[in-house]
C-alpha cells in the first residue's frame, strides 16, 4: 500500500514521466494481487467471514476500488486536458520554448489486471 502510494505521488509531481506511470501501474497491480491473496484467506475461516470487522474491511475495500478508479479517471482526464491546451496556438509556442513534453494516459497493459477479484462471504 506504502508502495501505490509512493509512486502515485511520483506519478502526480510528474504526469509526462512515462516511468512513473508505468511504476504507479505496476505498484497498484501488487495491491491488487494482495487484496485478492486477502480475500483468498477470508474465505478459508467462515468465522472471519461473519465478523463485523471483515464486513467493514469488505465495506471498505470496496470503497477504496471505487476510489481508485475515480482517481485513475481524473487523472486520465486532466492528462488529457493538460495535452490538448499545450497542443493548441499560443500555448504550443510556450510549451516548446520552456520543454513542456506529451503526458501519458494511465493505462492498464496487463488484461489479468483489469479484472477484478471474485469475493465471495457467503
């Protein structure tokens, strides 16, 4: 989690570094593989399941997956907003002359990555 959150802020102080994208990509990737190895652990112990703490832990987890996406949208959209103005007249003259470069959209290379664990309680 320190990880993600590490090369999320390297990727935020620096949004045309195609490396820290790819770092923040492959930090969330191990995040998500420990939650599904967490999940694969709940689901061994039917008294961890009915546990009032498992279900917020559930309750949050899941909130922090819809986070996350949020996030991952917002910066894919201000990415784009930030390539289309250093794209266009007068900006583009400026964004030559001080070394602005092309920012990359977050991406998801891996296919495996995009699906997300299957969790089952009951």
């Amino acid at each position: 989690r320190n990880i993600a959150a590490a090369a999320a802020q390297a990727a935020a102080a620096n949004p045309a570094d195609a490396n820290a994208i790819r770092q923040l990509s492959t930090a969330e990737a191990g995040l998500g593989g420990a939650l599904s190895r967490l999940m694969v652990v709940s689901e061994a112990y039917p008294d961890l399941k009915a546990n009032q703490n498992m279900a917020q832990l559930t309750e949050e987890l899941t909130s922090t997956e819809n986070k996350i996406a949020f996030a991952r949208q917002a910066y894919n959209d201000s990415v784009m907003n930030y390539n289309t103005r250093r794209e266009t007249f007068p900006t583009v003259i400026l964004a030559g002359a001080f070394g602005f470069q092309h920012a990359e959209l977050f991406k998801v290379e891996d296919p495996t990555e995009r699906v997300a664990p299957k969790v089952n309680f009951g």
